[in-house]
C-alpha cells in the first residue's frame, strides 16, 4: 500500500488567515508567533509600527 504523496498537502498553507498590513497593505500571512494575538497585529513589521502616522499618505515624495 502506497501513501499519497505530500504535494497532497500543498495547499494548507493558503488555509492560514492573513490580513492587510495597516501600514503598506501587504497581505500578513498567520504566523505561530502571532498566535496569542492575532486579532491585535496590525502591521507586518516593526518598520511599519513606527510608520502608523503615514498609514493614510501613500508613499510618494
Ligand atoms: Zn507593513
């Protein structure tokens, strides 16, 4: 008896949530460490924290 092969599996990764970062709008995919607070992550990094007071200008000089 053959198993399945893994590719099987390949598409649980697109099963994680994400979400928009508040900041750039990048796509966050779930992350373990996030786990605990998900529902407060706003931003997908420390960079885009700092940048919360920009997050309605778009990025043009
Ligand atoms: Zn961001």
């Amino acid at each position: 008896m053959k198993k399945p092969p893994k590719a099987a599996f390949k598409g649980n990764k697109q099963s994680l949530p994400s979400k928009p970062c508040a900041v750039c709008a990048r796509p966050m995919t779930w992350r373990k460490a996030w786990a605990k607070n998900w529902a407060d992550v706003l931003y997908c990094s420390d960079a885009c924290r700092q940048n919360k007071h920009s997050a309605t200008k778009p990025n043009t000089p």
